[in-house]
C-alpha cells in the first residue's frame, strides 16, 4: 500500500477491521494488534483464529514485534495489565521534561501532551485552565 496517500491508514485500518474484527478479544489500532484474554486459554484461542484468519487472506506479521503471554503490555502510549490501565512513564516524562513555554505555540504544546494524560486525571481541564488563558488574543509573551 502506498503510505504516501494520506488515506492510507485509514484504508489499512479499514481492512484490518473487515479481515479481523469480528474476532472477540482482538483489539485493532493502526497498525498494532492487541490480543486480551481472562486465561491464557482464551488468548491463545484468539490468536490461533488470528493466525488462521491471517493465513486465509494473506496477511503477514513482523515475527520481531510479537509478543505473547506478557503480563503488562504498552500498547499506544498506554501500560495495560490485568490491573488496569495508566500512563507509560516514557510519555510521562517526556512531559515532565518539556520546556516552560516561551510563547502561544509552546502553550499549546504542552497542552496537546497534557491531554494524552486527560483519562488519568480527575478535572484535568480545571487544572489546565490557567495554561488555556496564556491563549488569548491580549495576552503578551
């Protein structure tokens, strides 16, 4: 597929869906899948029906980017585990390592990263209120 198009992840993502997705426990983004499962069982249920569905229509995997029976995944920015699901601290403090913003652009930088975190924390658009002023028109830099 030419990546070239600007429709192209879209088209993939589209075709991933038509290919997989009425596959229970099969999680589909981009690119990436995600088998979750209860019970090792289950999960190997899953991608034995992956596997066959791929072998159906064709379909090639990375053998260098598979990972099974882990525990705790990062999967889009995201640790999923059995306990939950949180921040990867990688994405945490590449924000805690920003810059102070010297202007509108840094503002609405950092708000942007902010909002990656917005699920994990309660109120954060009460928390980032006073950031979103340094946005208006009369505000100086």
């Amino acid at each position: 597929m030419p990546f070239g198009i600007s429709s192209a992840s879209e088209i993939l993502q589209k075709r991933a869906y038509e290919t997989f997705g009425d596959i229970v426990g099969l999680h589909i983004l981009h690119d990436d899948a995600l088998i979750a499962a209860e019970t090792e069982a289950e999960c190997d249920e899953i991608l034995i029906k992956v596997l066959k569905r791929a072998r159906e229509h064709n379909v090639k995997f990375n053998l260098n980017k598979i990972q099974l029976r882990q525990q705790e995944v990062t999967y889009m920015g995201r640790k999923i585990s059995a306990t939950g699901v949180k921040p990867d601290f990688k994405k945490v403090q590449a924000i805690l390592d920003m810059p102070a913003p010297k202007n509108k652009t840094g503002v609405q930088r950092i708000l942007g990263m902010l909002n990656f975190l917005s699920p994990f924390i309660p109120n954060m658009s009460t928390l980032t209120g006073p950031l979103r002023l340094l946005l208006k028109k009369e505000v100086q830099f």
